[in-house]
C-alpha cells in the first residue's frame, strides 16, 4: 500500500485550473444576473405606468407616478393625495433608474402629460434597458 499523497505541484496545477476556469465563466455569469436584475426592473417600471394610466382612466382623475424612497408610488393628484398602488424601486434590483427626475401626470382620459415620447433608462454595470413612454401612454 502507497502512502503517498498530493505534492506541492499538482496542488498549485489543480488550483491553477480552477482558476482559470472560473476566469472564463465569471463574465458570462455577471452577464446573465445583470440581464435577470434589468429585466425584473423593467417589470416594475411597466408595471407602474400601467397602473398609473389604469387608476387615471378608472378614477377619472390626473394621477402621478412618483419615486418615494425604495418604492415606485401611483398617486392621485386631487382632491386628496391618496397612494393608489406602491411598487418596488428598481434599486431595489442593483438597477439605476435615471429619467424619472420629475414625476410622469397621466390625465383622466389616460394620456401622459408633459411626457412626448419620455426615456427612462435602466443601467446596471454592464448592460442598459430603456423604457419610452409615448404621449398617448403607450409603453415600448
């Protein structure tokens, strides 16, 4: 029976694979957790223009998509500034949204305010998405 175990070599060989190995799939692997955040992202942001032209249409009434702290908020303008739907911010997901420094008016008849064709971007490290709001409240 041989006693004999693992020397220095082949120890510093194995590692020296392994590494390797997980310098090649670390690239793919940030790739796909940063396309899995930016579409989880983009979900919320639809999600909430949607129910903002939904609760406009149904209320009849000028509705707000604001940010407020982590959270994505709907709100009806007048009489009372109630809070009709609360989502989760896009930060939440590791996603910078950028565009929606002012918040987006949907009237009561559903058309974006203010918003001719509005941009909203979604930026990880590695990969953009856009979000564009067109007058007529349709989303692309």
């Amino acid at each position: 029976m041989s006693n004999r175990g693992i020397t220095l070599i082949e120890l510093l060989l194995a590692l020296t694979i392994i590494g390797l190995l997980v310098l090649v799939g670390y690239p793919r692997v940030a790739g796909y957790t940063d396309a899995l955040a930016l579409g989880q992202a983009h979900a919320e942001v639809v999600a909430a223009l949607d129910a903002a032209r939904g609760t406009a249409i149904r209320l009849g009434a000028t509705v707000a998509v604001e940010e407020e702290g982590l959270t994505l908020v709907v709100r009806r303008l007048t009489p009372d500034t109630s809070v009709w739907w609360r989502g989760r911010h896009p930060m939440v997901h590791g996603v910078v949204l950028s565009g929606l420094d002012r918040r987006i008016l949907f009237g009561a008849e559903g058309l974006a305010v203010g918003a001719s064709n509005r941009t909203l971007q979604l930026r990880t490290a590695r990969a953009t998405r856009q979000v564009v709001l067109s007058r007529l409240g349709r989303i692309r």
